[in-house]
C-alpha cells in the first residue's frame, strides 16, 4: 500500500508509485496513435466521413461519469470496510492478550508458559487470515509462531483462522477448569474471541463476494467505446489538439476504470491495497511487548511504501 504525504503541486504531476499510470498505459498509448491516425484521414474511412456531434460526447459522458462515480464508491465502500475490520482486529488482538496476563494471578512458569503461547496463538491467527485473503501459503508463520502439536493439529485444515480461534478457546476452557479464571472473566474473553471471528467472517464475505461482474463488464465496454469514438467527435472541433485531448479525457475515465478493479479488492498485493503485512507485524509486536516475549526489531517501511 502506498503512503505518501502529500507533496507539491507540481511534483505531484510525476508521482509514478502508487498511480494506476503503469497499468493503463499501453492503452493510453493505444490511443494516442488511434487518435493520430484518425487525425492524419481527417475522420474518414475509406473515403467515408465519420460525423460525430460532440454534444453526444457530453451527455454520454455525463452519465458514464455518475456510473463511474457509482463503481468507485461501492469499492471504497469495500476497501474502507476491509480496513474498519482489520482495525477491529488490532483492538481485540491486544485487548485479548492484555486480559490473559492482567486477569490471571497466577504467575508460576507453566502458566507463564502458557500464556505467552497464548499471545503468539493470537498473533499466528492473524497472520493465518492475512495468508488465507492473499491465498498464500502460512506454514513459514506457524513454524515461527506456534508449537508443534498446534502445527499437527492445522494440517489439511482450510479455515486456519477459524481453527486457531478454537485451540485459543480451548486455552480459555481450560483456564476456567482449573480454576485460574471466573466465569465473568472467560465470558469476557470468550466474547472477544466472537468479536475476531466477527472480524474474519467479515473479510471472508467481502472476499468472496466481489461487484457483480456485469458491472465491470458494462463499465469497461462503455470507457472503452467512449475514449475509441472520441477522436471521430473531436477531430473537426479542435484540430490539431484533438489526440491531446483524447488521452487527457480517456486517462480520467480509464483510470477510473482501474481504480474500481484495484480497490474492489482490497486484501490483494497491489500499491493501493490493504497493508495487511504492516498491520499483522503491528499486532506482533504490540502483543509480544505486553507478554514480554523478545523480538527483533522493527522493520521499518520506505518513505511511501507498506506491505
């Protein structure tokens, strides 16, 4: 995810990183020579003349821009709510591990032991979350984070989060059992471990419910007919500045296009996507500075750059 504060006017007409210039400019430059061919035959084709009345350009772009404006915010919408959940996710990955070692007054080493597998059972779910929205592999994870027995116990399990949410349950049961916890301080944990399940429900439905394909299609098709017949409507108006304006006019609603594609999908590994990396190692080592558990230092980002 690119983070980059804002800069100089002018300096912001060059930023590359973090634009959707690099995606979309082979088609730009499709255009550019689409438009200069159409400029050099003056709009004729095989000696046809192609009228088209710029007033059509206007209304048809007036209502591809509400459409745009539509697509864009329903993926925000998205992008946005992907954030509120992983931040929801912070808070409770924190709270959770705060209660078990402020709440259990019981500091002998087994249970010490216990309770910093505990924080690193917490932390190992999110990254199990992180690796199942990206689709990649975790196992490098919990060979760092959790014990052997707990590795067993995730094989052939397609709902690795899911799957550590319980074994942390059953910590909790156990606790109770033992009588190192009351019931009032498990039902609070137990509805914290609810609250991450909340958290991984809800990227799992935004996840594998992305925009209707028929909208994606309906707006590529319109952009594209739009940006190709634009030359034909212009070509008489402006002269010579017809190709400038066609790239100028088709880089807006074209980059719009890319846009909706690339934060409608937030959990994904591109510039504007979700930093899950950053925020999984904000969990990490917020929780294993409350356990007391020794790590390496932080990795710091690039001046604008978040994984």
């Amino acid at each position: 995810m690119i983070v980059r504060q804002r800069t100089h006017w002018f300096r912001m007409m060059f930023i590359w990183h973090g634009s959707v210039l690099p995606k979309i400019l082979p088609q730009l430059l499709t255009l550019t020579a689409f438009s200069l061919v159409v400029f050099f035959f003056q709009g004729k084709i095989y000696q046809y003349k192609v009228n088209l009345n710029p007033t059509i350009f206007t209304l048809i772009g007036i209502a591809l821009a509400i459409f745009l404006g539509f697509c864009n915010t329903s993926s925000y919408d998205r992008y946005w709510e992907g954030r509120k959940l992983w931040g929801t996710l912070v808070v409770e990955s924190r709270s959770l591990v705060r209660q078990v070692f402020t709440m259990i007054d019981d500091n002998s080493p087994e249970l010490d032991t216990e309770k910093k597998q505990f924080a690193k059972t917490v932390v190992a779910c999110c990254w199990a979350l992180n690796h199942q929205l990206r689709r990649t592999q975790s196992i490098d994870d919990q060979e760092r984070l959790l014990e052997r027995k707990d590795i067993e116990y995730l094989k052939n399990r397609e709902f690795v989060p899911v799957s550590l949410l319980y074994r942390l349950g059953e910590y909790i049961a156990a606790w109770t059992k033992a009588g190192k916890i009351d019931t009032i301080v498990a039902t609070n944990l137990n509805q914290q471990l609810n609250n991450m399940s909340a958290v991984v429900g809800g990227c799992e439905r935004i996840l594998n419910t992305p925009l209707p394909f028929t909208y994606h299609v309906l707006l590529h098709r319109t952009v594209y007919i739009y940006c190709f017949l634009l030359p034909f409507g212009l070509v008489d108006v402006v002269g010579w500045m017809m190709p400038v304006l066609v790239v100028f006019i088709s880089y807006t609603f074209i980059s719009l296009d890319a846009i909706v594609a690339e934060i409608g999908e937030p959990f994904g590994v591109e510039s504007n996507d979700l930093a899950l990396n950053s925020i999984c190692r904000t969990i990490e080592y917020s929780v294993f500075e409350q356990a007391n558990i020794p790590q390496p230092p932080l990795a710091k980002p690039t001046s604008y750059f978040w994984d």
